[in-house]
C-alpha cells in the first residue's frame, strides 16, 4: 500500500486518498527506531504510550526498537467524533514509577496539542530525568495552541484533515486499517 495510491475497493466508502501507505509507514518507523537506539543507547527508556491511538504505532515501533526498553500505558481522551471537547482526562500514570527515567511520550497524532500539554504537565510531576515525544502524525492546524511542548521525533507531517487507519479512529472505528487515509465524512 503506497501513499498516495488508491485507495483499497473495501475502504473506499470510508477513504477518499492514501495519506501514509503502510510500506511508508514500515520505513519510517524503521528508520525512527534507528535514531531512537541511538539517542537512548545505555538508558533503558520508558515509553509511555497513549492509547488507544498509539496502539499500533508504539507495537512496530517497540518491535523495531533494538535497546532494552519498558512500556507503559495511558489512557487519554479527548475527542468525541470529530470535533475535540477541550477536556483531558488521564488514566494509567498513577501506578508507573517514572521517578528518575527517560520518559518517551508515544502518541499517534498532534493536532491541538492539548492532550500531549496535559501528559507533560502530569510526567513532570512525577520526577522524570527527561520527557520527550514522539508522534506517528503532526497535523498542520492553524488550531495548535500555544505555548505546547514541541515534538522531538515525527515520522509524518499532514495536511489539515480528519485521518483514520493505523490506530485512529471516528466514534472508535477503523483503527485496524492498516495505513493512513483521510475519512469521507
Ligand atoms: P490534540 O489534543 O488536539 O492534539 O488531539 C490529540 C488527539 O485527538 C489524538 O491523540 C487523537 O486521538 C485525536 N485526533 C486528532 N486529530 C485526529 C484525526 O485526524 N483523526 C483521529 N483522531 C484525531
């Protein structure tokens, strides 16, 4: 599945254009992982990931991953259908010992910034070494708040437009797809 080729005869009710083909996709996190070993050599990080979005980014990015690493999981929601609500709530962080770690955000789109604001204020304190982030999407929104910690690894930026596929939902559907597409609304 390449970007920018058509779109699958099943998913053409609910896609109008590939965005990031899944041949992409596998590439890019390939790559992502290259640098992530790196830059994390020797530290043993603690992804932290942000379901239910991230689900499947953060399992081929950790399969790619070649240092030791630990995984943790939150829960954050923001969104109902297509609009955001402006509220952020956050589960899962309470029981993660995080005290002393490099912490990596995994998220699975950057949209408002929002969400990833709430995370890092709740990361910081909880006594972690370093909090960096890593996305599967930047959106490219005149929407983006201010003054929203920057993100320290993207593997695409996209236009301004509602995707589903790879972990993203509408209403908790097509999360299974498994690449990138604009929804028809
Ligand atoms: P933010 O708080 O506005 O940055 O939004 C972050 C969350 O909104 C993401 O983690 C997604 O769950 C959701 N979201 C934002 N844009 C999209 C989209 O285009 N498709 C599906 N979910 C999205």
């Amino acid at each position: 599945m390449e970007t920018g080729g058509p779109v699958p005869p099943q998913w053409q009710d609910i896609m109008s254009d590939v965005l990031v083909g899944s041949t992409h996709i596998s590439a890019r996190n390939a790559e992502l992982a290259a640098t992530l070993a790196s830059d994390y050599a020797g530290l043993n990080p603690v992804l932290i990931v942000v379901l239910k979005g991230a689900f499947m980014f953060a399992t081929d990015l950790s399969r790619a991953l070649s240092i030791p690493h630990e995984l943790e999981f939150i829960r954050a929601s923001s969104y109902s259908g297509t609009g955001s609500t402006g509220t952020v709530v956050i589960h899962g962080l309470e029981h993660a010992k995080l005290a002393g770690r490099h912490v990596l955000v995994v998220e699975d789109i950057v949209d408002t910034g929002l969400t990833l604001s709430h995370i890092y204020a709740r990361l910081k304190d909880a006594g972690a070494k370093s909090v960096k982030c890593i996305a599967l999407l930047e959106k490219d929104t005149a929407l983006r708040l201010k003054e929203v910690p920057s993100v320290d690894y993207i593997a695409f930026r996209i236009p301004d437009k509602f995707v589903v596929g790879y972990g993203l939902d509408f209403d908790q559907r097509w999360r299974h797809i498994p690449f990138v597409g604009v929804y028809k609304k």
